[in-house]
C-alpha cells in the first residue's frame, strides 16, 4: 500500500506490505461473464494510515452518478498490449447509464450482457480508459461532502480507450450489504 513509483526509492513516504489473513471471494462469481467479480481480503496486520494510505467509503445505497466523474487509478498498461509503468497511474472518465454503454458496444458492432451489477465509464471518442493490469483497481468518486468512496472495481473492457468501448466494473452498492456482513 502506499507506493507511487516502482523504480524509485526515494520515494517521500514509504509503502507498507502487509500479508494476506484471509480473502473472500463473491460465491456467485461467474468466471465467463465477470458477474459478482470481487473479493475482499484481510490482512495480517493492521495499517497505519498516513498521508499516501487511506481509507475509502464505500457508497450509500442511493448514489445516482450517471455524469459524474470517477477517478481510475492503477499500473496497468498504457495502451492495448503496450509496456506497464512504473509510476501509478490516475485517469478521470464520466460514468455513464448502463443503457448507453449498451447503445456505446452496439455502435461498436458489440452486443454485451450489461446488468445492474456493472457500471460503465467512458467516452464514446475513448482516449480515456483503464487497461489490461488495471483490474481489480479502484473506481473513486469525490461525494459531496468531500470525501471518496468506492463506487467499483475494475473489472473488464474490450480494448483500451477505443471509441464506443466503454470500461466496465463492478458496482459497489449492489454489493454493500454483502461487503458489510463480510467484514465482521
């Protein structure tokens, strides 16, 4: 947790590495479709947090963000079959109704399977989008009282910042219930 640059060691704050107690995965989690795609890990040890190490919230059950803008954030490859950085990398997209992501693979000569469970974020030029190795990474969004929380999980796209090819992950309210049960 906490790391900024791969490459570097001389880095302001230090990372921490922490091992894994336990991980939970989604007993529904469907391995040809990506639904219910997310699992939750313990830790060994407890974090302190610091200036880079935070934690998030997760989502109230009501947020309606179609419009707003998410903050993507991972190492994963700058560009379809591209190199890996080493510094983190952060990308703004809007999110969008799964109605349009739909409308969005269909312009794209793609028919995909949308459920509640997703939600999509993108353009239709592209430009702007997560990419293989991002997966699994936070979908963040600022509330209006300032502080961030959760609202996905990267999860899968076709591409990366191809037009009308949105990125799609999980969407965390559908699964808040479940989070908190798991977590106790």
């Amino acid at each position: 947790m906490g790391e900024h640059d791969f490459s570097s060691v001389m880095e302001p704050y230090s990372f921490v590495e922490r091992g894994v107690r336990r991980k939970v995965v989604h007993p529904s989690y469907n391995f040809f479709t990506y639904e219910n795609d997310l699992a939750l890990v313990e830790l060994e040890a407890p974090v302190k947090y610091r200036p880079h190490i935070a934690p998030i919230c997760l989502p109230s059950n009501e947020d309606f963000l179609i419009g707003r803008n998410a903050s993507i954030t991972g190492w994963g490859r700058l560009k379809e079959g591209g190199v890996l950085p080493s510094i983190l990398q952060e990308v703004q997209v809007p999110i969008i109704s799964n109605h349009k992501c739909k409308i969005m693979f269909l312009a794209a000569g793609r028919r995909e399977y949308i459920p509640d469970i997703f939600m999509c974020s993108g353009l239709e030029e592209g430009r702007k989008d997560s990419c293989q190795g991002d997966s699994g990474g936070p979908v963040q969004v600022q509330g209006e009282d300032g502080r961030w929380f959760l609202a996905g999980i990267i999860s899968w796209g076709i591409g990366c910042g191809e037009p009308n090819l949105p990125g799609v992950c999980t969407r965390i309210s559908k699964y808040k219930t479940w989070i908190l049960k798991n977590i106790k």
